[in-house]
C-alpha cells in the first residue's frame, strides 16, 4: 500500500510541475487562476496521502 501512495504522490508532483509550466505561459488570468487552483488541489492530494503515510507509521 505504501508503494501505490508513494507512486501517487510522485505523479501528483509531476502533474504539478506541468501546471506549473502552463501557468508560465498561460494567456489570460482566468487560465492562470485555473492552473493555481488545480496546482493547489494536487498539493492538497499529496498533503493527504502524505498523511496517509504518517498514520500508519505511527
């Protein structure tokens, strides 16, 4: 189980840096805006499988 979290946090982590290059270059503050919140959400899905991680090493 550890292996499939830490998998999905190394994919979150790569889409994150593809938002991150879309955001570089993006046209208008609506994609922007939209790229920083799709950024946030994977952030916010590694915080939780990170968490995840934490409890069951406890």
């Amino acid at each position: 189980m550890i292996r499939q979290r830490e998998l999905l946090i190394r994919g979150s982590e790569k889409v994150i840096g593809h938002y991150k290059l879309l955001l570089a270059s993006a046209k208008s503050e609506h994609e922007r805006e939209l790229f920083r919140q799709r950024i946030e959400r994977e952030h916010r899905l590694i915080r939780d499988l990170q968490d995840g991680l934490d409890h069951r090493a406890a």
